[in-house]
C-alpha cells in the first residue's frame, strides 16, 4: 500500500490569518480554564466572610450585596 503526500499552498488575507490566531488562543484559554476543577467548593464556609470580600473590594453596592446575601443563605453548601 502506498500513501502519497500532495504539498499545496493555500493564500489568506492577513486579516484572515489574524482572526485564526485570535480563535486559537481564546480556545486554548478556555481550554485551560476548563481543566481546572470549576466545581470545587468555596473556600469560605461563612457567609459573611463571603459577602465582606465581595464587599471590600468595592464593586458592589449595597443592594446587590443583600440580594447575594439572601442567595447564599438559600445555598444548601452554606447550611451544612
């Protein structure tokens, strides 16, 4: 049995060869961000040094921090 490797060249726009790069790396990222264990549990046990760091960091405010809070009390691994 004989195999035959035909050699050919195929010509893209720089642009278009760009866009393939750009893909392949967001791929590969996500591919590495979905090999790590996304599952595994919060650190924390306590509510409310979940909602402290959250708190600290500033991004939220006080509304959205009593909604999580209510979310998280609702949260069968927080009432273990």
């Amino acid at each position: 049995m004989k195999y035959y490797v035909v050699m050919s060249t195929i010509t893209i726009s720089q642009k278009e060869y760009q866009d393939l790069v750009e893909k392949k790396a967001r791929y590969e990222q996500l591919r590495e961000l979905l090999e790590e264990d996304i599952f595994s549990p919060p650190p924390a046990k306590k509510i409310s040094d979940v909602v402290a760091a959250f708190k600290a960091t500033g991004k939220y405010n006080k509304k959205f921090l009593e909604s999580f809070e209510k979310g998280l009390k609702r949260s069968s691994y927080f009432r273990s």
